[in-house]
C-alpha cells in the first residue's frame, strides 16, 4: 500500500468540460458507466467533479440539463494527488475528505483517477487465500 498510486491508477480518463452542458455529461457518464468525472477547464486543467449524487440531486431540484453548465453542478476543487504520492495516502484521503475518487493530476492536468473500488480491487487481489 505505500506504493506510489500511479500503479494503481486508471491512466485512461474521461473528462467533461466546464461549459459542457449537464446533459452532455449525464451522456458521457451513462454511455461509459462512470460513477463521476472530472471537469476540467478550456485549458485541460482539473476545475471540479460531477458524481452520480450531484446529478441526482440536479435533477431532485428539477434543474434544467439543457441549460445548466457542468461548471455551475461540479463540486469545485475536487481531492487531487500527483502520480508519486503513496497509495496509502490516498486512502487517507479519501477518509478524511469523505470522497470515493481523487484526481491524479501533474501540473493541474488531469492524468489519472482512483476510486474506493480501485482499493477494493487491490485488496482482493492481493488478499491471502484462505
């Protein structure tokens, strides 16, 4: 667990933009089953973050996905870590913050992502059998 989390991060990552509509990033997040995205400026770098859970409770509001923004529903300054930080660490983070993702970023530019599932996963995996 104290190795660093880019071992263990998803390199592959979907990202919406900050003046994308809320409809748009409830597309992108049904289409390839994300539990949450990053949001990210015109300059590729980390903004915030859109969850399952602010997209319900959007929609909870009646707001209007056509209109509304994804700057204005993301959680702003989302948790993020460089790609050297040990994963361990991260789960800390993850704690204390109450957050099941953090953004693996290098010069504010979004380059991975983990999630709670991503230490269920590991824990498993690595899990004596019994």
């Amino acid at each position: 667990m104290d190795k660093p989390i880019s071992g263990m991060m998803t390199k592959s990552v979907w990202t919406a933009l900050d003046e994308d509509t809320v409809e748009k990033v409830e597309g992108l997040m049904a289409r390839h089953h994300l539990a949450s995205v990053p949001v990210v400026d015109g300059k590729g770098a980390i903004f915030g973050i859109i969850s399952n859970a602010d997209l319900l409770r959007f929609r909870d509001a009646r707001g209007n996905p056509k209109v509304t923004c994804a700057w204005e529903l993301c959680t702003f300054r989302p948790v993020e870590a460089g790609p050297a930080t040990p994963a361990r660490q991260i789960a800390g983070m993850m704690v204390q913050h109450k957050v099941h993702h953090v953004v693996i970023t290098e010069n504010r530019k979004v380059i991975g992502f983990v999630s709670a599932l991503d230490f269920v996963e590991q824990f498993l995996l690595h899990e004596p059998s019994r």
